[in-house]
C-alpha cells in the first residue's frame, strides 16, 4: 500500500514499511503516524533519530531490548523502560518506531 | 540461570556469494533474546566476514559488515579468530573490525571482543561449548 508524503507516492510493504530505505523523510513519519492517530512530539522524534542513526552505523533495526538499553543510556535512565517507550508507541517500539524511521522490521521481531 | 547454554556460532565461508554468513548473522541477533552464552569463531574464509572496509556496490548486495560491530549490545561477549586462518590470507588483526563490549548497568567495559586464538585453543574452545552451529 503506497503512502503520499509531500507530492509524492513511496512505496511500503504488506505491513507498511518502505520498501526503499533512500525514500524517508520526516514527513514519511508524519503519515504513517497520522493514519494511527499519534500526535508525534519531540519525544517520539528521540527515538525515530536515534534508531536512523543506529541504522546508519550498524545496517540493522535494533533489537527492542538493544533500543531500550540504548535509549536509557542516551537519553536518560527513566527512558531506558519498555513501559516508557510503548507509553510512545503503542503497537511496539521496534515494528512502529522503525516503521515511522523508514528502517525495516527488527530483526527476530515477529 | 542454571539453564544457560554455550552456544558457538562456527563461520568458515567468505561474506557473500553463499548466505551462510548473512544466516548466522542473523541467527546471532535472535539468540541474543534468549539470554544464552553466545560467542562465535571465525576459521577459513569466515575469517573474511570481519575484515575492514568492506564494499559491495560492485556486486549489489547490502553489506552487513557494519552490523558486527554491534554485536557487544547483544551481550555476545567472545569472537574468536583463528590465527592459522588469518595467516594463510595474509591477515592479521590490524585488518578486522574491533567490537566493543559493555555491560550497561555495571558499566563494565570490553574495548574489543575480537580475539586471535592459535589451533589448539579453537579446539578447546569448540569442545567447551554446549552448542555448536557450523555455517
């Protein structure tokens, strides 16, 4: 199903990724986060960055418990929980923020 | 835990051209979810799959080079490197990518987990380990 981000059409998978990695934008995370009703705040964007950036460096979406560590160590310790980051993303830190940062499905995430 | 395993992971093929490492890779990163001992070796051309400075656009395939680096988060804490492997392709440790390792609440830390072993300690290392998948 292909989403309309600023004028134009990218293309997602069955479950909403983007197919091509080179399409994302931030308005890709605007949508997708719009079609599940979620107001995106800078909260939100800490995360979606930080998983572009540790795609950037590693070629993988993070395992959930990876980002939980991570973001606890990044961006404080009472973010470090997965009651604080699914508080965020309510279908699941690792499908939907991945989803919103146009990075594929964790790996080992079913 | 008293159930916990030593899992090996044994990689003897080159990165690409066959899917077994991109396989073992990827079965490394599920294993990690199950609280297990993991550590992986690298003998024969799997000694190719940690070298630097890796680049695919040539043949078109994503390179997954990076992804090692990261295997410190998946509390792997043991790569192991045949060095009689290494020598024969004119490698040595200098050529491969250094992995840390840290443990986030105690703040323990491993600056690299990639070690060089000589023939013998590859033996015992397999022979200690509960576990063996071979790719």
């Amino acid at each position: 199903m292909p989403i309309e981000v600023d004028g134009k059409t990218l293309e997602t998978d069955e479950e909403g990724y983007l197919v091509n990695l080179s399409d994302w934008v931030p308005g890709v995370a605007e949508v997708m986060a719009k079609e599940d009703d979620l107001e995106l705040t800078q909260d939100h964007w800490d995360i979606i960055n930080f998983l572009r950036e540790y795609y950037e460096e590693y070629q993988i979406a993070p395992a959930v418990r990876v980002l939980t560590k991570a973001v606890g160590k990044r961006l404080g310790k009472e973010k470090g929980n997965s009651k604080y980051l699914y508080g965020l993303f309510p279908y699941g830190p690792g499908k939907q923020a991945c989803r919103y940062a146009g990075l594929p499905k964790p790996t080992g995430c079913v | 835990m008293s159930d916990t395993k030593n899992f090996m992971f044994l990689n003897r093929r080159a990165p690409y051209g066959t899917i077994y490492a991109w396989e073992s890779l990827e079965v490394v990163l599920i294993a990690a979810a199950f609280e297990q001992n993991v550590s992986l070796m690298f003998v024969d051309d799997g000694v190719y799959e940690l070298t630097k400075g890796q680049d695919t656009a040539g043949i078109g395939m994503k390179n997954f080079s990076p992804t090692y680096r990261t295997l410190g988060d998946y509390e792997v804490r043991h790569m192991y490197v045949d060095k009689a492997s290494l020598e024969a392709r004119g490698l040595t440790a200098d050529d491969l990518v250094e992995v840390e390792w840290e443990d986030w609440e105690t703040e323990e830390s491993v600056d690299n987990i990639v070690e060089v072993v000589d023939s013998d300690r590859v033996a015992e290392l397999l022979e200690e380990s509960d576990v063996v998948f071979s790719f």
